[in-house]
C-alpha cells in the first residue's frame, strides 16, 4: 500500500490556497506591488545603461593599451579653478620628452603633444571649398605618435614622418568625421585644406572613432607635425608626454624612472611633491566610476523608496485580508490546519505579490534598456543577469520582511473565536 505523504499535500494545498486568493484579487493585487514594480523598474533600467557605458569605458581603455601613460603639468579632469601652487608650476617641454627618451631604460617611447581645441577656448576652423568644421580639434604629434597610441590608426594615406616633422611640413592627417563633411563624394588624401587660415595638404585619414558617449573622438581630429604647430602658434609652450613602457610588466618601473628624471630636470626637492601629474589610461575608469557611484546611489534611494512603499502596501493589504479571512481561517484550524499551514499561507502571498511586482519590474526595466539602446546609441545599455537576480531576490525578501507580521497575526488566531467571527 503506497504511503501517503500528509506534509505535502497540506503545502500543496497551501500553496494553492494562497495563489486562488491572489488571483481573485488581480486588480487590487497589482495596486499592492505598484511600489515595488516602480523600484525595481528604475533599478534594472539605470543599472543596465550603466553597465553598457562601463563596458565601453573598458573598451576605450583596452584600445588606449596597458604600458601607456601620461604626464601633464595639471590634474587631468578638473572643474574648478586650479590651486595657485598648481597654476604656478613649470611648463613641460620637447626637452623633457628627449631627456625621458634616453634617461629611462624601461621606456620604449616618450613624444610631446600638444593642442587648440574650442573646449580651451581656441576654436579651430577647417574649409575646404564651401564645406567647413568648426569644431576639430587641432593637435600636434610626432611620428611615434601612432605606435604609442595604436587607436589613432590610419584608414586611408600616411601618418607625419620623421621628414614632414623635421622640415614642418604644412601636411596634416584629419579624422574620419572632418573627412566625411569637407569631401562628401572624393577622396581626401592629397587635397589641401584651409586650416585656421593656412592651407594644409592632406596626407592621411584616420580610421573612424566618434568618441565617447558623444564627446569628441578621433574623428574631429587634425593632427599636424610638431614643428609646423610650434611654428604657427608659439604662444602654446605647454606639452603634455605621452610615454609607453616596453613592456605592461615594466610600467611601474618606467613610471617611477620618469618621475626621478623629471623631478631632477624641474629641481623639486627631496621633500616636495611632484609638480607635475602622471595618469594611466585607467584614470578615465575612475572618473567614471565617480560620476557613476552618485547615479547609482540616487538610484538605490529612489528604488528602496518604492519597495519600502511596495512592503507597506503588502503588510497593509495582508492585514485586511486577516481581517477579511477570519471566518476561512478558523474553518482551516478546525479541519486540521496547523499554524505553521496558516503561517506558510500568507507568507506566500505576501512573497508572490513581490515577486510579482519583481517579475514585471524586471521586465519593464528590461523594455526601458533595450529601447534605450535602439534611439539612443550613444547610451548603450545591456541587462545585467547580476542586476536581475539581486532585484527578484530583494522584490521576494521585501514580501517575506512585511509579510511575517499579518502571516503570524493570522497564524495566533484562535479558531473558536475565528469560526463565531461574521
């Protein structure tokens, strides 16, 4: 005779009790969780554009390499006005570069750059014919350039040789973006173009790279030889170094080589900070992780606002059901039920609510993200397996948490009152 399983049947029977409650009570059900479908819709949604920016963060960072760093006069990434202790401090020069290149054996190569754009407020103006830019960046470079920085790479023609540097050319090699408005239907290599007022021949086009999230990327770009932009704008005496180990083992080492001629070169004290600021390509991640750190914790403040809204809509509604299903409850406890039964039901519900309200945030977040994605390209967005397991888990937690008051309160009443309860 095959043996009968009384504890399962009596959870199955629970559990079924539980989810016929809730499914005769959609509409007020769903008004319940409003709270939390709210919270969790705004967690997925901000949580996956952010991850979709993090990956191309990373990305930029990959294709900037793992031995490059560089070292400016000023603290890249400021807002404010700069400390005068900073404002006073030495220029950087070719010189430096030079003294890098043959005092630091770890170094494999060290080139000054240096650059007008509108955002330092020195607007640089590209025609040619009736077509013009207005908004390129205008930078300086030496042939080593590209081979320290191999995301500046060459879609059409050639990069500034050692020959156009030595001689200030007036060559230049432009980006894909001022490329694609000056010459719309012809090819560019070979042409000139009128940059700030002097005619520039064409000698190369960059491979296409719009930016970052918008910003301005290689294809605003008009690089020039060193010399020919020391040349026409002398008034810009500051450089900044773009320098690359030999190796990602030895950045570390070739890092503190640099300081030590540097600091020596600029006679700054045994004592006394540098005056001068080295920064890996994973300054751009920390920055960001920064801009992201404040976003992200709006985000929770506003997500645990609406699951705490969500968790009082429950405990109050499962209260009112208490109140409601006194009768049902002490029917229950007569025939057999016991208080765990009683305890295990409205847990449930409160659990199924959430996980419900859980369930469709996910889902309504995960909409938000993809059509983030498909209008606003510049805002990647990609849904997180992460984010999603940690919102269900919470929207099911937030209904366990609320839900142990009115399940125990149901669970503690005594059936002869229950059954006289009209």
């Amino acid at each position: 005779m095959e043996r009968i399983d009384i504890p399962k049947i009596q959870l199955r029977q629970t559990v079924w009790l539980s989810l016929d409650t809730l499914r005769a009570n959609k509409f007020r059900s769903f008004l319940t969780i409003l709270g939390v479908v709210i919270g969790v819709t705004s967690v997925i949604a901000v949580a996956s554009i952010i991850q979709g920016l993090n990956n191309v963060v990373q990305d930029r960072i990959a294709a900037l390499g793992t031995k490059v760093f560089f070292v400016s006069r000023i603290p890249p990434f400021i807002f404010s006005r700069l400390p005068e202790r900073i404002r006073k401090r030495k220029f950087l020069y070719l010189e430096d570069a030079i003294a890098v290149r043959e005092q630091c054996p770890s170094v494999e190569y060290a080139t000054p750059f240096q650059q007008r754009a509108v955002f330092t407020g020195q607007p640089n103006l590209v025609r040619y014919g009736n077509e013009r830019v207005e908004s390129a960046v205008l930078r300086s470079a030496e042939p080593q350039y590209i081979s320290v920085l191999p995301i500046f790479s060459m879609r059409d023609g050639r990069f500034i040789s050692d020959f156009d540097n030595e001689h200030s050319a007036m060559v230049c090699a432009i980006g894909s973006g001022i490329a694609d408005t000056l010459f719309p239907s012809v090819d560019p290599v070979g042409k000139e173009i009128n940059l700030n007022g002097q005619m520039f021949l064409v000698i190369g086009v960059f491979e296409r790279d719009p930016g970052l999230f918008g910003g301005p990327g290689i294809d605003q770009f008009v690089m020039i030889p060193y010399n020919t932009f020391h040349k026409f704008y002398p008034e810009i005496e500051d450089n900044i170094l773009l320098v690359s180990a030999y190796d990602p083992a030895l950045l570390s080492k070739a890092q503190d080589e640099v300081v030590d001629v540097l600091r020596r070169r600029r006679r700054v004290p045994t004592r006394e900070e540098n005056d001068f600021e080295m920064q890996s390509p994973d300054i751009l991640s920390q920055v960001w992780e920064q801009l992201t750190g404040a976003v992200v914790i709006l985000t929770m403040v506003i997500s645990s606002i609406g699951l705490l809204v969500g968790g009082i809509g429950v405990m109050n509604i499962m209260l009112v059901a208490v109140t409601e299903r006194t009768h049902e409850i002490g029917i229950r406890k007569a025939v057999g039920a016991r208080r765990r039964d009683i305890l295990a039901q409205f847990l449930i519900e409160a659990m199924t609510l959430t996980g419900t309200g859980g369930v469709i945030g996910i889902l309504a977040g995960s909409l938000i993200s993809l059509a983030v994605r498909t209008f606003l390209p510049a805002l990647p967005s990609e849904v997180s397996l992460l984010w999603i397991a940690t919102a269900f888990s919470v929207s099911v937690g937030v209904g366990l948490f609320f839900g142990i008051f009115p399940a125990r309160r149901a669970a503690e009443l005594d059936p002869i009152v229950s059954l006289r309860y009209e």
